[in-house]
C-alpha cells in the first residue's frame, strides 16, 4: 500500500515536469532524427510543387491585373513594377519558409518556458512528508476492514495514474507529430500567401501554426491550475479524500489537456 500511494505521487511530480519539458522544445530539439526527416522530405519533395504553384500564383496574378488595367487600355508601367515586386517577395517567403516556421515556434518555446519557469516552484509535491503524516495520524487506527478496502483504492488509484500518464504522454507526442506535418507541408501555403484570392490558404496555414505554437502555453496554464489543485492534497485531512482528490485532479488535467488544442485554434481562428 505505501509502494501504491509512493508511486501515484511520484507519477504526478514526474509527469507534470515532463509536461514543462517536452512543451518547451521546439520541433528541431524535440527530436533532430525526425526533423531532419521532414526537413529532407520537405526540400525534395514539397518545395518542387511549391515552386509549380507559386508560378501559377504569380501568372495568374499578372493576368488579373492586366485584365483589371482594361486588357491594358489603361496601361501603366508601374504595374510591372508593382509585379516584380511581390514575385520578389513571394520567391523570398518560400526561400525563407522554413525559417519562418522555426521562428514561429521559438516564439511559442520562449513563452512556454516562461510560463514553466513561473510555476515550477509549486509544481512539487512532498511525497515523503505527505505519505509520513497521513501514515501516521491515520492508518494506524484503521480496522484491518478499512485497511483491506484502503489497500484495494490505492491499487485501483494507481492504475488509474497509470492510464492517465499514458493520456497526456500521447497528447504531448501527437501534438509534436501534428508539428510536424504542419512544417512538412510548410512551402505550399507559402507560395500562396502574396496573392489575393489565394492568400487564405497561406494565412489560415500561418494561423494554424501559430495556435500550435501557443498550445503549450495553455497547456502550461492546465499544469499551473493542476499544481495549485494538487497541493491541497499534501494538506488534506482525510487519506481517502486525498487519494481520490488526486485521481479527480488527474481526470481532470487530461481532459484539459485534449481541449488545448481546439481552445488555441478557436483564439487564432485557425480553421
């Protein structure tokens, strides 16, 4: 029983800093094999059709505004200028994309890292002292009734801070693996962003990135709240109450875990 309620301690401090940490990381230093991976994929295989269609983008756009000119009755020199101008820009952005992604992402990893550096000091649970003091003002005058019935929650808990650590560790892993298809494709979007008909693609796809990238601060602010949660437990009066205020505070990160995702989008209007 004391292994059980050790290990669902241990199972909350562990995972909550293992939240702080993998949300930190950008898609470059959470996993470089991967990353460079996509980066490849990414160079020889998006950036050719990307090339394809930001000249499609960019002819299509001189014929708008040649067409827009009157069929060029009202031709004016300066809308080849004005041309060169945004096929500069354009061929720049996609050039560029890949830096402008990692920079999006930097963004998200200073905020995250901010955000954990503000909280880690209430993140920790005294395990030790916890277990000590309940131990002591309680199970010692437990029936050998209670005692079977407390042992059986404590398994049941623990098992339950298991599944719950396997919830938020795929939540942490497939955020980074939607990361990353994002970056894959990142060219594409890219190539439509100067033009505007086609723009929204480029603009939906930069705001898509974006409520990515600030995720992990509204999932930082759920480890702030759990934290806060959690510590009422080192102080709970009742073992029981305790052991089931963990599992209840548990539930309820994961739950808030798996909206970040929708909450981010829905404040960027990313579609």
């Amino acid at each position: 029983m004391l292994s059980n309620l050790d290990t669902m301690f241990s199972d909350v401090n562990d995972k909550v800093g293992t939240i702080a940490g993998e949300v930190s990381k950008t898609p470059s230093t959470w996993n470089s094999g991967i990353f460079s991976m996509i980066r490849t994929l990414s160079e020889n295989v998006v950036v050719p059709i990307a090339g394809m269609i930001i000249s499609f983008v960019l002819i299509y756009e001189l014929i708008t505004m040649v067409i827009d000119k009157n069929n060029m009755h009202d031709f004016d020199t300066s809308l080849f200028f004005r041309f060169l101008f945004k096929a500069c820009i354009a061929v720049m952005l996609l050039s560029k994309t890949f830096d402008i992604v990692m920079a999006v992402f930097d963004v998200g990893s200073h905020v995250v890292t901010q955000a954990a550096a503000s909280i880690s000091g209430s993140t920790s649970l005294d395990v030790q002292a916890t277990l000590t003091t309940m131990f002591n003002n309680q199970i010692d005058t437990m029936g050998i009734g209670e005692l079977i019935g407390l042992g059986l929650e404590t398994m049941v808990i623990s098992l339950c801070m298991k599944i719950m650590s396997v919830l938020i560790t795929v939540i942490l892993y497939g955020r980074m693996i939607e990361i990353y298809l994002y970056v894959s494709v990142a060219p594409i979007p890219a190539a439509t962003v100067t033009n505007r008909e086609w723009g929204t693609i480029g603009t939906n796809y930069l705001k898509g990135l974006v409520a990515l990238a600030f995720q992990g601060f509204f999932i930082m602010v759920c480890v702030a709240i759990y934290a806060v949660l959690v510590a009422s437990v080192a102080v709970a009066g009742n073992l029981h109450s305790a052991l089931w205020s963990v599992a209840a505070y548990t539930v309820i990160l994961c739950f808030s875990l798996f909206k970040t995702g929708s909450l981010s989008k829905s404040i960027f209007n990313a579609h």
